[in-house]
C-alpha cells in the first residue's frame, strides 16, 4: 500500500509538471480580438524587419562602423539616435519598438477590413506564395536567423506576404469596386488618368563614335573605349534631321513614320524607340522627364543631353495625347488596377491607420518580453 500511495505521488507529480509546462507552450498571440489573431511571430517579425529598417538609417552617421555594427567605438546603434525618412529622430531601440508596433496595429486594421469586406484569397495562388517564399528566402538564410527567435515559417509569411499583400490587395479592390463601401466609377477613373497621367514616346542618337583604345578597362574581358565627338558639320546634319523628324510629328504626321525615317537613312536596324505611360514626379531630376513635362499634348521636339561634347544624345521626344491610351488602360484590368492603386493607394492606407486608431490596437503583453538586442545576440 505504501508503495501504491508513493506511486501516485509521482505520477500527480508527474502530471502537475506537464500542466505547467502546457501552460508555458501555449500558443501566444500578439493580438487576438474580435476574429483577428496574429501569432507572437508575426510581432517579432516586424520587429526584426523594424530592426533591419533602423540600422540602415545608421548607417548614414559618421559614427557608425559597418564592420562591427557599432557605433562611437563600442556602443550597439541601439543606443545611437536616428533619423527617419519623415524627419522624426529617436533613439533606434525605441524607433524600432514603436515601427513594430505601427506594423502590427496596420495588420489588424487589414485583416479587420478584409474579413468585413467579406474577401477571400486565391488558394492556389497563395501556395505557390509559401512554396517560392519558402525555397527562395525561408530556407535560404531567414529560418537560421529567424527561427532562434521565435519566429515560425507560417508566421513569417503572414506578416510578409499573405497580410501586407494579398489580404491587403484584395481589400483594396473591394473597398474601391463596384458596389463596394467607397466605389470608383469609370467616368473618374478615367478622369483622373487623363488629368494624371502622361504618354511619350523618343528615340535618340549619340553625336559621337565609340572605338575600343585597346586598354583593359577592369580585370574583366571589357576594355576601355574612347568617345569621339563629330564633327560640327555632322553634328549639324543630325540637328536638322532631327528637327525635321520633330517637325513632321508636331504637324500631325505619325512618330512610327517618323522613327522609320531615321533608320532608313541612318541604316539603323535595331528599334531604338522607347514609349512609356505613367505619372511623372514635380520633383523629377531627369533631365528627359522634366522636358516631357513640360510639353503640350501632341508635342514633338529635339533636345540634346550630355555632360559634354564627347557624351551628348540628341533626341526626338514626342508627347502622345493621353486620350489615346484610355483604352489600353481603362479597359484592361490589369492596367486600370494599377492607375486605381495610383489614384486610391494613399487614401486606402489613410483609412487603414484611421481603423487601427479607432480599433485601439495594442500589442498584447507577450510582445513585452521580446526586445530588439534580441537579433544582436542571434548574431553572435
């Protein structure tokens, strides 16, 4: 009997200890709310990719010391002040806290939006994500970072790409299609292409000759080549053919006719045109660009760009009317989707950060436990 009684000691003993210890294995969530639970992993995550955001911003100050991943000699960059793109300056520990955070409260706000907008993900398309993702980064170098710090594959895809992507591209086009909460008819998003968008087409020519000088140019198989410039008369040929091209187009004749032109009389066999619809910058530096912008629709002219006479192009630059692109763009769904991404992306994260605000997002306790120096001493 006593040896019974002794028996059962250990094996209540024995069961109170697995008791414990499930209780410490239980899945830890870093939100969990309302349907939306995102595992401890996909926090860390954010922090870890917060992490890696941060000490690229160190990397910019004079004290930091790429080798060793120090800064002022020994001090971790954790301890050194950053500053952010927006201008804002903190110390990189609590910068990074917070941008994980910021992360976490915007996928709530996404996997909040697409379960109220009723979406669903492709299945196919989204195993053809893990499996890529997986074979190509996971297994590749994340999982030994990673993994030590409490972060599954499953959870590193979820932050990666199934929230910040799919999810969030499918509550997009839901928020903003027919019948959806904020719906963008075709009348407007066509309006706001034309108003937005700009088309042009160029084509160019060097005003100089390249020859090989016979000089290696680097241990490579390449050699140096030296620039040639013409002469004035040959340069002065090419302006007026260029000018004459420029001058049919603005006058109504075809830039296609106009590119053959020069390459039957020039014996250019390769296409050396470019064409291109999108939205050019105010802030654009390039030197092209800026010119485009500043045309008329149904523009052609000539410009020359080059440092000096041994490196400059001449061009015949064209500003197509938007109009006709409407149909290309409008009514194929790839392409209308991306000038509705240009059109309504801002406002769709506007109203993101609105619904992580009205949702008081937090991060739950658990995230508490799991600081930044946590990478550091991975790495060691």
């Amino acid at each position: 009997m006593k040896n019974f009684t002794k028996i059962l000691c250990v094996v209540l003993a024995l069961v109170m200890a697995l008791s414990v210890a499930s209780c410490s294995l239980t899945k830890q969530y870093a939100y969990q709310k309302d349907g939306v639970e995102l595992p401890i992993g996909v926090y860390v995550y954010y922090m870890y990719s917060s992490y890696n955001e941060a000490q690229t911003l160190a990397q910019k100050s004079d004290l930091y010391d790429a080798a060793t991943g120090k800064y002022d000699g020994k001090k971790s960059f954790l301890k050194m002040e950053i500053t952010d793109e927006d201008g804002n300056t903190a110390v990189a520990e609590d910068w990074i806290i917070d941008k994980a955070k910021e992360k976490l409260q915007n996928a709530v706000a996404i996997e909040t939006k697409f379960k109220e907008l009723g979406c669903t993900v492709d299945q196919t398309e989204t195993e053809q994500a893990k499996t890529y993702l997986q074979q190509s980064y996971w297994d590749q170098n994340l999982k030994a970072v990673l993994e030590p710090c409490g972060v599954s594959f499953d959870s590193f895809f979820m932050a990666e790409y199934l929230i910040n992507i799919i999810e969030k591209n499918e509550a997009f086009k839901a928020e903003y299609a027919e019948g959806g909460p904020s719906a963008v008819s075709t009348p407007d998003l066509t309006d706001y292409f034309t108003k937005n968008y700009t088309s042009y087409k160029y084509f160019s020519a060097n005003l100089y000759t390249t020859e090989d000088n016979g000089e290696a140019a680097d241990t490579t198989t390449t050699t140096a080549a030296a620039n040639t410039p013409f002469s004035e008369e040959k340069v002065a040929e090419y302006q007026k053919a260029f000018e004459g091209y420029a001058s049919d187009i603005s006058n109504g004749g075809s830039f296609e006719d106009a590119l053959k032109k020069y390459q039957d009389t020039y014996n250019v066999t390769d296409d050396p045109s470019t064409s291109n619809v999108e939205i050019i910058d105010e802030n654009t530096t390039d030197e092209l660009l800026k010119a485009i912008k500043g045309m008329k629709d149904g523009q052609a002219m000539t410009l020359e760009i080059g440092e000096d006479d041994s490196s400059k192009q001449i061009y015949v630059i064209y500003r197509e009317p938007i109009e006709k692109q409407i149909d290309a763009y409008i009514n194929d769904a790839d392409k209308s989707a991306t000038v509705l991404q240009s059109m309504k992306g801002e406002d769709f994260d506007a109203l993101l950060k609105k619904l992580a605000e009205d949702l008081k997002v937090e991060p739950s306790s658990a995230c508490n436990s799991y600081k930044p120096s946590i990478f550091e001493t991975k790495k060691k």
